[in-house]
C-alpha cells in the first residue's frame, strides 16, 4: 500500500526523470558487464579462479537483497516476519527456487568460460537470450506472488551453497594451493560487484520505465558494446554477426511488446 502511495505521489515529470534514469543504468549495466568481463579475462597478469567469484558475486547479491528488503518493510521485527513467512514457511516455493538457483549459477560460471573465449560484442548479443530462459522460469516455475527482494533472497542462498561445492569440485587444486581470492584486486571487486549489484539496481530501476523502453536500452547496449570492441579489442565486424544481432535486437522488442488493452465499449462493439 505504501509503495503505491509512493508512486502514485509523483508528478508526470520525476517519472519522466526515471524514465531516463532507466535508459542509461540499464544501457551502461549491460555494456558494462560484456566489456568489463572481456578484459579481466584477457588482460595481463595472473588469472583470478572464476568459480570463486561466482561465488562472492553471490555472497554480496545475498547481503544487498537482505538490506533491500529490509529497506522495503522498515523494521527489523518486520523483516525477520518477513523471511520467516515468505521463506522459511514457504519450503516447497523456496525449494522451487532451486532449479533455477542451480541453472543461473551454471550460467554464472560459464559467462567467465564465454568472456575468454568470445569478444565482447558476440558475448553481449548471446547473453541476452537469457530473456527467454528467465520468463519461462518466472512463469512456469516461480509464479508472480513474491517481491523482487525476496526472490532474490531466495535464489542467492540456495546459490552460495552450490556455488561452493561446484567451486570446490572444478578447482580444488588451485583454490588449496593458491586460496580462494587468489590474484583479486580492485579491478576484480569491482567486477564482482558489478555483476551482483547490477542485477538487483536494473531490477529496482525498471518498475519506472515501460518495456519498449527496456528493449531500446538492452539493444542500445549491444551496440556500444560493439562499437567499444572494435576500438579496445579489434573486434572484426562481420555479415554473420550482423544479421544474428539484428535477429537478437527483434526477439527483444517482440518479447516486450505489449498490444494496447481495449476499452470495455470496443470490445462490445466488436461483438456486434
């Protein structure tokens, strides 16, 4: 009721203004994440353990999730009300929540195996199919009824454990001989953080902005990220990578396409 309160209490132009806000976060998050990944896997020096970043992406998604929902009821009595009966009571909807905690976490790991082995444009333009994969489960398996905050609660602690044993199981060796922050610096706390915090500030933004625009700023995105490529990485532009991004930019804007509501009297005059 507050938060409806809250939207409803502001003018025409502050949600203009987050319109915009919205444009360029979602714009520079995605442009950000392609090239930011591209060069910490390629750049000079000695090669952080991927699998433990997943996992202290994870870490601080939890602890960013926690103080949101904190931040959304207000309270610490409320907020403790509110893991207990949103996840804690709710064990078969959490426990729903371990497929797809089990899938982003595989997808989280193998962003760092495509970033050493793709540029950045061609990883951009394939990271984005993830639109596809994230309503199917949204839909099918999770349903509609938990706040955004909550979710992803749920999704970070089922991640965390996970995320530790499949870290453990592919580097052990590395991870006992040269420790589990081996080669982290401040380039790659900011790496992490980037992909925890990124997620969740492109989730917190878009409730202001309408879906044509969210398919402008993902496409928008792709494009910097090429044109970026070219000039850092020397990206070779070629046909096949052309029409494949033209093909990814059309499956966005038909995915967010909503056909406009007809009004009662049309639809009656319709049936007439």
């Amino acid at each position: 009721m507050s938060e409806e309160k809250t939207q409803n209490s502001m003018g025409p132009t502050t949600n203009s203004n987050l319109k915009y806000l919205s444009l360029v976060t979602l714009t520079v998050q995605n442009s950000a994440v392609a090239l930011s990944m591209r060069y910490a896997r390629t750049r000079p020096g000695d090669m952080f353990i991927a699998s433990t970043a997943v996992v202290s992406a994870e870490f601080v998604k939890l602890l960013a999730s926690l103080y949101l929902v904190f931040h959304q009821v207000g309270s610490l009595q409320q907020f403790i009300v509110a893991l207990q009966t949103q996840i804690l009571k709710q064990k078969l909807d959490t426990l729903k929540v371990a497929v797809p905690s089990f899938i982003y976490l595989v997808q989280n790991n193998l962003l760092y195996v495509s970033a050493s082995n793709l540029d950045a444009a061609t990883y951009q333009v394939t990271y984005q199919m993830k639109i596809l994969t994230t309503a199917m489960f949204a839909v099918l398996i999770l349903g509609s009824d938990v706040s955004i905050w909550i979710r992803n609660v749920q999704l970070s602690f089922l991640s965390l454990p996970l995320g530790v044993l499949t870290a453990l199981a592919n580097d052990w060796s590395s991870i006992t001989s040269k420790g589990f922050f081996y080669a982290y610096d401040s380039y790659i706390i900011y790496l992490i953080v980037l992909n925890a915090v990124g997620g969740l500030l492109v989730a917190m933004v878009v409730k202001y902005a309408d879906n044509i625009l969210k398919g402008f700023a993902t496409s928008l995105a792709i494009v910097l990220s090429t044109v970026f490529s070219v000039f850092i990485f020397d990206f070779m532009i070629s046909i096949e990578f052309v029409v494949g991004t033209v093909f990814v930019m059309a499956s966005i804007f038909l995915y967010s396409y909503e056909p406009p509501k007809k009004s009662p009297s049309t639809l009656y005059l319709e049936k007439v």
